[in-house]
C-alpha cells in the first residue's frame, strides 16, 4: 500500500537495505571464514536455513491462497489473485525479518511491537531510560532519575523525566552476551558486562528415573533434558550446579545410603548438592575431568581463525591433567587482539570471539586449580 499507509512514513525511514551486519546479509564466505569455533556458527547457521524454510513456506501459501492481494497487487481489480512479485521476494523477507528482530521491542501481553521513532534510538549498557505500556495501553518512554548514565546527566534547566536535549537518547535493548547481540541486531559492544558461554549437558537417556527426580527437585529439569544451557560466566566460570549435575551423570551405582528424598533439602544445600557431597573423590576428579575436556575443546576452537590473513602456528602446554592445549599457545591469544578496521564483520566476530575465549579460559583456569587441589590433598 505504500503512501497509502499509515506506517508508511516510518517505514520509509528505515534502511533500505537493513540492518548492515545482521547474519542474513553475510555471505557464506564470511560465515565459513569468521564465526567458526564461536559459538554464534552453529547458530548462524541454523537460522539462516529457517529463514530459508520459512520463506519457502510463505510462498507456497501465497501462491496457493484464494483471498487475493486486492489493490496490494496494484491489479486495479480489488479481487485480483495475481500474485505480485513483491510477495515472493527473498530480499525483501529477509529485510522484514532482520527488521522485526533487531527494532522490535517485546511488550507485555503484545508479543513483539514495532513504536515508531523508540526504535531509531541505540543500544547502551545502563542507560538512564525505562519503557513500557502504561494504563491507557500507552507506550512510554521515560528518564530514569538515578540509573546508571552513559549520556551526560540532566542540567539544572532540564526536566529531572526527560533526557538533556544535548545527549543522544540511549536504550538497553537487553542484557546479552555479545554472541546474542550479534544475532539479534548485528553489533557487539566491547567490553559487555552481561558475557555467558552456554554448555549443555544433557542427562542421557538410559539414565535411572531417580536421578531425574533430583534434578527436578533443583530446577534443573531444562538443563537434564538438553532444553537449556548451564552457563558460563566470568562471574561464575564454573557453576556448581553444572558441577553436581554432572557428579549424579557420572555416578554408576544406586545412591549410597538411602534413596534420596528429593522433596525434603537440608537446611543449608538442596537435595542434588547434599547427594553430590555424600559421593567418592573419585567421582568428582571424574566429572571435573569430562568437563574439562569439554571446556579445553570449545576454548581451543575458540582461539582458532580460519581467516584467509591468519597463519597456522602450533604449540602445545601441558595442563594439569596432562592433556595438551592450543588455548594456552600465546601466539594463538595474540590472535583474539587482531582487528580488521576495514572489515566490520570481521570486527564483529573478533568480539564475540574475544569474549567466549576469555569465558571459557576463566573456566579451564578454575578447573584446573580444582583438579590440582584434589589430586595433591
């Protein structure tokens, strides 16, 4: 409908051809060369073919639909079936997509909602605003007096709920890591206080029904049936939740002493840590040593470029399990600092390689000293 619209002045404001650096505007080249060992490839790769299957779909239900485009197919015959050529245009779907994921805002009981001029404003950890829909089903913008500013403060002269006329107005689109902000909107911002590596570490499938049990009862039903991640974060580089998952995964026999009551936690852990701690050293050297070769590999990978500009160096180091790292070669480190200025998506992945490497190096780190603590005492 173009001008005939009333979104269309938004709309024509939006760039032509999207957001610059979302994933569906990368070329199979640059996917194949910049996002391998991250663990935004996968990913990638994955929504893409969705994307695909997606459109694919759309088309097949435009061609076979009996409602007609009326005057959206610019016919002149308000009942035509004549499919235009707009509908069925790969370019322009992915532009709608890439436009809905990086401009739209999820708003209570509306699902994800385009506001006119709100989503022209850019993204920064902390900024000083809050939105949202107030009564009335009004969408509000507002300054939040005391938040943590990234824009100059409000002066004497200004309104203590609106932002100095002299700052650029600032929103946090979310707490992500930089491999979700990639994916979503196609940028990264360095450093980010919200960086996570997701594990997963499903419990298998022939595994006893009573070590189901306890992992229910510690909320980790998602995490057992590979529905959701553990995750990994600089704060907590090793959560002890992952640890005693993995401790009951690994635990061969019945559960020493009685079945666990899984309805009744002790007064300091939960019943899944109180198990933990009743099972052999043994058994945590052995779950400590599984994840370390878990975390070793995705940190290794992570330090390796497939840049047509990066040569291939090799160097090992012994870890303190005897095992060799790639991780640990300084060269390949040195690697991680490497900016293309020219090339923005090369940019971008460096980021978000950056930050999964320093993650997943924090976790090997806190491994491997609690490998070293029980193999010496």
């Amino acid at each position: 409908r173009r001008e005939r619209s009333r979104w269309w002045p938004h709309l024509a404001a939006l760039p032509a051809d999207g957001p610059p650096h979302s994933l569906l505007r990368w070329t199979q080249a640059e996917i194949d060369a910049y996002l391998p060992g991250t663990s935004l490839d996968p990913v990638a790769r994955a929504w893409r073919r969705q994307v695909t299957t997606d459109f694919d779909e759309v088309c097949r239900a435009v061609r076979t639909s009996s409602q007609g485009f009326g005057d959206m197919g610019h016919s002149g015959d308000c009942h035509s079936t004549k499919v235009p050529a707009w509908a069925c245009d790969r370019g322009l779907y992915e532009w709608a997509v890439a436009i809905i994921w990086s401009r739209c805002v999820t708003l209570p009981g509306r699902g994800k909602s385009l506001v006119p001029v709100f989503d022209f404003a850019n993204h920064a950890f902390g900024a000083p605003t809050r939105h949202g829909c107030k009564a009335g089903d009004r969408f509000v913008l507002e300054f939040a007096p005391g938040a943590a500013t990234v824009s100059p403060p409000p002066t004497e002269e200004s309104d203590a709920t609106t932002t100095p006329t002299s700052s650029e107005l600032h929103i946090a689109y979310a707490s992500h890591p930089s491999a979700k902000l990639a994916l979503l909107y196609g940028f990264a911002v360095e450093p980010n206080p919200h960086e996570a590596v997701a594990l997963y570490a499903p419990l298998r499938g022939e595994e006893p029904e009573w070590k189901r049990r306890l992992l229910s009862a510690a909320g980790l039903d998602a995490e057992a049936a590979g529905e959701a991640p553990f995750w990994l974060t600089l704060d907590e580089p090793l959560p002890d939740r992952l640890v005693d998952a993995q401790r009951l995964a690994r635990w061969g026999g019945t559960a020493p002493g009685p079945d666990p009551d899984t309805s009744r936690p002790n007064d300091d852990d939960d019943a899944l840590r109180a198990f933990a701690r009743r099972l052999p050293r043994a058994n945590e050297v052995a779950a400590l040593d599984a994840l370390h070769v878990a975390i070793v590999h995705m940190r290794d990978a992570c330090a390796r470029t497939t840049t047509p500009r990066t040569t291939t160096t090799t160097s090992t180091s012994s870890s303190s399990n005897g095992r060799s790292s790639v991780g640990t070669d300084a060269l390949a480190e040195q690697r991680l600092y490497e900016d293309d200025d020219d090339n923005p998506r090369a940019r971008l992945a460096a980021i978000v390689r950056r930050a999964e490497y320093r993650v997943l190096d924090a976790s090997c780190r806190r491994l491997d000293a609690r490998l070293a603590r029980l193999r010496c005492s």
